[in-house]
C-alpha cells in the first residue's frame, strides 16, 4: 500500500502545478503558496467575480435576443447601408470572453479549494480588464441604440425564472463545500464571521426568491386558454424573400391565419409591398437603377417596380441561415420572385379566405400621390373584392372609416379599452414588450382582441400564450407551428416543489458544514516530530530543508503515512519549500 503513495503524491502534485501554473505562472514548487491572498489579490479577485457576473448578464440578454436578431440585423442596415448579420461576431466575442472568464472563476475556486493563494497572472488580468471593458461599452451601447430591447429580460424570466431558481440554488448549494472549508481552516474569528454572514444572505435570499416570480405559466391546466393565431408578417421570410407572392404562400402551408406587410405606393398609384424606404437591400436595383439606387421606392412606378428581382438578394444574404437547407428547385423559384403588389397579395387571402393585416406609409412630400395615397390604397382593397372584415389597416382610422366603414381597424398605441371603444376600434397591434399579462387579460375582459409582434421563438410564444394573447405576428410561423403546446406549463405545486428544495438545501448545507469541520478539525494531531518541523518551518535554512525531506521520508518508510498526508498536517505543499525560504 505505502509503495503506491509517491505516485499518487505525484499525480496530485501534477494537478496543483498546472492549476497554479494557468491561474498565475507558478509552475515550480517553490512558487506556491499557502499564504492568505494580499489584498491586492483579492481586489482581483473581486474584479474577476464582477466581470464573470457581468458577462453571464450579457451572455443571458443575448441569449434571449435571439428572437429579435432580424430586427438587430435590419436596424445595423438602417444606419450602415450595408446588409450584415452583426449578431455573428457580438455572439463569437461573448461566448469567448464568458468561456474565457468563467474558466478563470473555475481556477479560483479550485485554489480557494485546496487553500492556495491567490495570485492571478499579469496577462489574465489585462485579459479580465478587456473584458469588463468591452462588456461595460457594450451595455451602454445597447443602452443607447436599442434600449427597447432590455425588456426582454423580464418576460424571459416570466418563463426562466423557476428553474433558473433551482440552478442557482444548485450551485450555492454546491459552494457551502469551499466556505465550510474556509471557515474551518481560518483562525480568525472575525473573517469566519463575515464569510458566514455572506453565504448565509445570499442561500437566503434563494430561498426566498420565488416569492418574486411571477409567471403566466404557472398555472392550472384547465385555465389554459386556446393557443394564439399566428399571423406571418412579410409572409414566411426565413422560407421565402419578406413580401413576396412565394413567401406569403409559403406562410399559408404553415397554418396561418392571417398575412401581414407594409404598403407603399408608387409613382403612378398603385399600390405594392415594401418595408424599407429603398429598393437596395431586397431587390437588384443597383444592377438595374445603378443611379437610383438610393432613391425612395416611392419614386418608381410600377413598371420599373415589377421589372426589378425580389429574390436574389435573398439567396445571397441567406437572412436566416435557411438557404443551404433548400432543394434545388426552391432555390430556383426563390431567385425568380419579383416585387409584389397589394393586389396580389389580397388575391391570395381572399382565395384562402384570410385576413391582411396592413402598415400604410405615407408617400415622400412632392409625391403624386401625397394627397390620395390613403384612397388609393382603399379603392384597390375595395375593387379586390376581399370581404372588408378580413382587412385589418393601421392608422389615419377617420379617413379610413368614412371610405370603408367595414374594414377592422387596428391600433398600434395602447390606449384604455373605454376609449378605444368610443373609436370604434377592437383590436390592438403592440410590440409584445408593450403588453404584461395583467394588460392581455384587462383587455381581453374588455373585448378588445391583442395581437403581439413579432414573435419567432417558441419560448416567447408559449409565455405569451400562457399570458392569454389572442394572436401574435411571427417571422417565423414555421418555427411556431411545432408548438402545438406551451413549453413548459407549470402546475400549481411548484410552492411545494419550492418549500422541497430549500429544505433539502439547507439540510445538505448543514451536513456539509458539520463534515467539513469534523474532517479538518481531524488533520490537526502531530506527533513530536511534526511539531518540531513545523516550528522550523519558517526559519531560512537549506540544511533544514534537506532535514525536513530525510524526515518525512523516513516516516514513510517506517509506514508513518504519504509524504503528502505528513506535509499536508504541516501545513505545507510536498513540493513547496517556500515556507523554507522565508
């Protein structure tokens, strides 16, 4: 048994050589340390924790963005011009940073676990600044250029929140294991007070988390209400270019219940589908109009409008990553599609008997039609012969009313049921931040239906059908159609899976208190000879050092115990001699 100690002294001195090695350069034996950490170093350390905290936040946000990166991507193009996916290298860089930190949070906790000092290397602290940095720029970025989208964090929680409460109280848990250990090693009174007072506040607080998350979908099966129509806005564009006739099809064979676009209007009045201002981003007019390029869609007429390709763009920018997955003959007609008109698109819904729900943007000043576009645009719905209860508009509703009193107007500013009401108006269209689940169900005991925009992951989706939303409108139908279910439904018994859980934890906390102090308080027996070792210790000698080894070794050929055990009920490292040299 004794003949097998040094090699298992060895592995683990290995161990803790390439765990001090990574963490702060201290490969050699003599470098390490069972020293408390300088305050210097533990300023680090704090820094470190700080930073990994920040980054989780980060990694987290946009983690749960991802619904929204089209709109990220298309508001980038809005100030550049350029078309690029800039989610790619924002989500590249975090998984790097957070990767890299949480690897250094990993390392510390394995020193503090072993009782080695802290001493974090100069390049990971330059490492660790870079990161806080970046991460601190980001956030004001974000802040400043798209602060709307912080609301997502809330209701991601509304879905996240219970179990991201039981993981943390997993890993708090897990962590009593390293603070029963530093209070059991530490002699000082004061210090074992503060890290109890800390631990114990934070596994507290868990506890009592729960009292704070409030989800819709903690809830009783039977008060589910009926999943949410799902409205395909520019059609299905992950399948097909947004506005056009394939798109809208496609929407269609994904079980949709209405097509939503935004109208413009052209040189010559007719009305045609388009959301950005130019015709650069989702048609060859370069290639066409090199010279007109910039120029507002409005300016074209329909003619030129309609000689111009809407797909080709979309097989270059593969948008949505969803190109590669497509056979040869889709990718054919999806570079053949050209711009569609209002006309085409009620065609459609009326042959499928759908509703149209659409934006009408005004023409530029100096526009034939600056004065008309609004009776334009209605006097082709009226001519299509769409029922008028299937056309849901936005906007400018007085005109609207007087022309075509049957149509369903929508409004996109939230405004209290008693006055929408007095306007004639029903239904709501709202960015899905812009309405909490006490608002979905104030409204829809008012009889006022609510449609949410723009919806494309199934978590947010489910949320929001928890929530009791009448419709969404989705990017992404394909994506929604295969959630014929909330994803999680929570029943009202998670208040005893919560109670079960923090009792459980606090039981295994105690347990591995009592352990802990019982397992170090039993590496304190020296005999006569380790004691004199120990009083040496610190003495600056290398005939000590030489003596010290002949000792320890001896016991363990007398079958005293491992040289480790023997140094370690020293207080030293079997390959440290840096007690000797101070």
């Amino acid at each position: 048994m004794v003949k097998h100690q040094p090699l298992q002294v060895y592995e683990r001195q290995l161990c803790l050589s390439c765990l001090t090695g990574i963490y702060g350069c201290r490969w050699k034996r003599y470098q390490r340390s069972h020293d408390d950490t300088t305050k210097w170093e533990f300023l680090w350390s704090l820094i470190l924790f700080f930073t990994f905290s920040l980054l989780l936040v980060w990694f987290y946000f946009w983690w749960e963005a991802h619904n929204d990166y089209n709109e990220f991507n298309w508001f980038l193009y809005n100030r550049s011009g350029e078309w690029i996916d800039g989610t790619v290298p924002i989500l590249a860089t975090t998984a790097a940073g957070f990767t890299y930190i949480a690897f250094l949070m990993i390392l510390a906790l394995c020193h503090i676990a072993v009782g080695q000092q802290l001493n974090l290397h100069w390049l990971h602290k330059i490492g660790v600044s870079t990161a806080l940095l970046t991460t601190a720029i980001g956030f004001i970025s974000v802040n400043q250029t798209w602060g709307e989208e912080w609301a997502v964090l809330p209701i991601s929680l509304q879905a996240t929140g219970p179990f991201l409460h039981l993981g943390a109280l997993v890993a708090v848990t897990a962590l009593a294991w390293l603070v029963a250990g530093q209070v059991a090693r530490s002699e000082k009174t004061m210090f074992q007070v503060v890290v109890l007072l800390l631990y114990l506040s934070v596994l507290l607080g868990l506890y009592m988390a729960p009292l704070s998350i409030t989800s819709p979908c903690i809830m009783d099966h039977a008060n589910l209400t009926p999943r949410p129509d799902v409205i395909g806005h520019q059609g299905a564009p992950m399948l097909a270019p947004e506005n056009t006739i394939l798109s809208f099809q496609r929407a269609l064979q994904m079980n949709v219940s209405g097509l939503e676009a935004d109208v413009a209007i052209s040189l010559d009045g007719v009305p045609f589908l388009m959301r950005d201002r130019t015709l650069r981003r989702t048609t060859d007019v370069e290639k066409v109009f090199p010279d007109r390029q910039l120029d507002d869609a409005s300016s074209f007429n329909w003619t030129d409008l309609h000689s111009l390709n809407a797909g080709q763009w979309f097989l270059k920018e593969d948008p949505f990553w969803t190109v590669q997955s497509m056979a040869q003959r889709e990718v054919m007609l999806v570079g053949n599609q050209s711009v569609c008109s209002l006309e085409q698109l009620l065609r459609l819904a009326t042959l499928h008997n759908h509703t149209v729900v659409f934006d009408l943007r005004r023409p530029p000043h100096g526009h034939p039609c600056y004065h008309s576009w609004i009776n334009d645009t209605l006097g082709v719905i009226l001519l299509s012969g769409i029922p008028q209860h299937l056309v849901r508009p936005t906007g400018d509703r007085g005109q609207v009313r007087q022309v075509a009193p049957g149509l369903q107007q929508m409004s996109v500013e939230k405004l209290p049921p008693q006055v929408l009401h007095q306007q004639g108006i029903s239904r709501l269209l709202l960015r899905y931040s812009q309405a909490s689940p006490d608002d979905i169900r104030w409204f829809s005991r008012s009889n006022v239906s609510v449609t949410l925009y723009t919806v494309n992951e199934p978590w947010l989706f489910s949320v929001l059908w928890c929530s009791g939303v009448s419709s969404v409108s989705s990017e992404a139908p394909n994506i929604l159609r295969k959630v014929p279910y909330p994803i999680w439904l929570i029943p009202d018994e998670y208040c005893l899976i919560w109670v079960a859980a923090d009792l459980i934890s606090f039981t295994v906390v105690i347990g591995i208190f009592v352990f802990q102090k019982w397992r170090l308080s039993g590496m304190h027996s020296y005999n006569p000879e380790q004691i004199m070792l120990s009083a040496a210790v610190r003495r600056s000698s290398r005939d000590l050092n030489i003596m010290k080894e002949k000792l320890i070794f001896s016991e363990v050929s007398n079958g005293v115990g491992s040289a480790e055990d023997l140094y370690m009920e020293n207080g030293f490292d079997y390959y440290n001699n840096e007690g000797i040299s101070h």
